[in-house]
C-alpha cells in the first residue's frame, strides 16, 4: 500500500493503493479486511483508477491502518495471527 500524503508539490498527492487481490470485488461494492487487535475486520472502501494489478483507494482506509494480503478465507471479527 502506498501511504496518501503531500509529495512537496501541493498540487500533487500520493494516491493510496491496494493490489487487487486484497480488494476483491463483491457484487457491486469492494471490501478489504483491516487488520486490527488481532482480528480481521471487514471495511467497504470507494475503488478509483486500476494501475496494471492494483487499485486506488478514495475513500474507506486510513493511512496508517494495515489490510489483509490474503482475505479469501477471512471473515468479519475473525482472529488472525500475524506475520511479520
């Protein structure tokens, strides 16, 4: 993921990204899992422009918070271990 945030230029940003197999589309919405306390939470985020195998992200995370690299056998609230 690459952190949102100014790049110097303050007519530019740093767009947030996901590759695409951390945001699986489900029907219409995409969701991702937000890892936090130990446990995976679903989030539904707004998906922007594709770049080859990943996706911005306009709305739905936070900078700082860390999202599942394999949610294809997560659910909501489940208990997670996390590598390092």
């Amino acid at each position: 993921m690459i952190v949102s945030g100014p790049t110097g230029d303050r007519d530019k940003m740093v767009a947030m990204v996901l590759q695409l197999d951390q945001a699986p589309p489900t029907h219409d919405l995409t969701g991702v899992y937000v890892i936090r306390d130990g446990r995976a939470w679903l989030r539904w985020i707004a998906p922007g422009d594709a770049f080859g195998d990943s996706i911005e992200v306009r709305a739905g995370l936070e900078a700082k918070e860390r999202v599942a690299l394999d949610p294809s056998r997560l659910t909501d609230g489940a208990a997670i271990s996390e590598g390092r």
